[in-house]
C-alpha cells in the first residue's frame, strides 16, 4: 500500500472512529486499520490454529461487546443482540463465531488469502447471515438507500475477521489461489454458522444454561 493510500486508509479509520461515539458496532473497523498500518501482531505463542482461534476469539468478542454497546446506548427495546443481557450474550455468541473460525482454519490451510479478500468474503457473508437475511432484504426493499445499511453490516463483520486474520498473517503460508477459494470459505461461513450454532446451544441446554431476558436493556445491563 502506498503513502496516498496509507493516508486514506487512516482518515477512513479516524471518520469510522468518530462514528462509533453514535455507532460502537464500528469499532473492529478503526482497530483493523490500527493494526494494518502499525503492523499488530498476536503476541501469543502456539500452533497456527490455536493463534487463530485466539485472534478470532478476543476479536469476535470485541464485534459482540461492541454490538451490545450499540444497543444499550440506544436503549433498544428489542436488541439485535443473542441476549440483551452482556453476559449471556458473549457466551451465546460463541457457537456462532466458532464458524468463523472453523471455517478460516480450513480454508487458510489449502488456499492463500489477503487481510483485503479476508474483508470482502466475510462481509458479503455478513450482509445475508445478520439477523439470519432480514438485513439483506430490509436493504433489498429500501433500495437505493438500502445500499447504505448493506455497507454497514459489510464494514463490521468484514473488519471483524479481516482484523483476526491479520493478527495472525505470517501463520499462513499457502501460495496456492484459486476463485475457488471464495466459493470455499462461503460455503464454510454459511454450513457452520447453523452447525457451531446448534451445536453450541445443545451444550448450553445440557448445562441448563438458559437465563431469562430481561428489559429494557438498561435497566438490566449486565445479567
């Protein structure tokens, strides 16, 4: 990346951070060009997988944290959230974003992905799985406008994975690429949402873990 673009990038960061004080789901997307233009890196020893799995984790529960920010802030009356209660939002949250690693794991093993393809493949993704498609045609039918809200939703979760990956970059070491590859992690994004998911729940069920949702959010923050 150039100087011109080094410099675009970081006033898209700082505009994006600006637009968290109203929007807090946005905050993956100022952190990931931090970490791009800084050159972060996990500083946690361990196999690949496992440094992925720990880079997704601490980023997928900023994406989620953040989220449920959003929603306090504005005091929504039915969040968008797993819960509405902080807690038990994160612990749900985990079979879902399991997918996501799971689904890379595999893909980075084969095939050989930038930090920008990262971005683009997992926020398509996002625009048809949040809120399981209700985004994708709630934007659909708000055309053109609905464009706006698609980009949204492309920002955050793109950002969210793109910034785990690049966490962990020199892991990765495939130099075979194919337009297979999209097709690929797609494919896994979408199959092991539902299957981590599921999975996920049926864990919680054994262990009885069900809390009550309690409104509105502010008043029941936490727990």
């Amino acid at each position: 990346m150039n100087q011109t673009w080094k410099l675009i990038f970081a006033i898209s960061g700082g505009l994006v951070f600006l637009a968290c004080f109203d929007s807090p789901v946005l905050l993956p997307y100022p952190l990931f060009v931090l970490a791009y233009l800084l050159g972060w890196r996990l500083p946690i020893r361990g196999t690949p997988p496992f440094r992925l799995l720990v880079s997704t984790l601490a980023c997928t529960l900023i994406l989620e944290f953040s989220a449920w920010l959003n929603e306090y802030i504005k005091n929504t009356s039915q969040p968008a959230l797993f819960h509405p209660q902080l807690i038990p939002d994160l612990i749900m949250g985990l079979g879902f974003y399991a997918a996501w690693w799971l689904t890379w794991w595999l893909v980075l093993r084969r095939y050989h992905f930038t930090a920008p393809q990262v971005f683009i493949t997992t926020g398509l993704y996002g625009i048809l799985m949040e809120q399981q498609g209700r985004i994708f045609f709630a934007g659909w039918q708000a055309m053109p406008a609905g464009l706006f809200l698609w980009l949204f939703v492309f920002i955050v979760y793109g950002s969210t994975m793109a910034l785990a990956f690049w966490l962990v970059r020199d892991d990765h070491a495939s130099t075979r690429s194919h337009w297979s590859k999209y097709i690929f992690a797609w494919l896994g994004l979408f199959i092991f949402s539902f299957a981590t998911s599921l999975a996920w729940g049926i864990i919680l069920q054994i262990f009885n873990f069900h809390p009550i949702e309690k409104l509105p959010i502010r008043e029941h923050p936490f727990w």
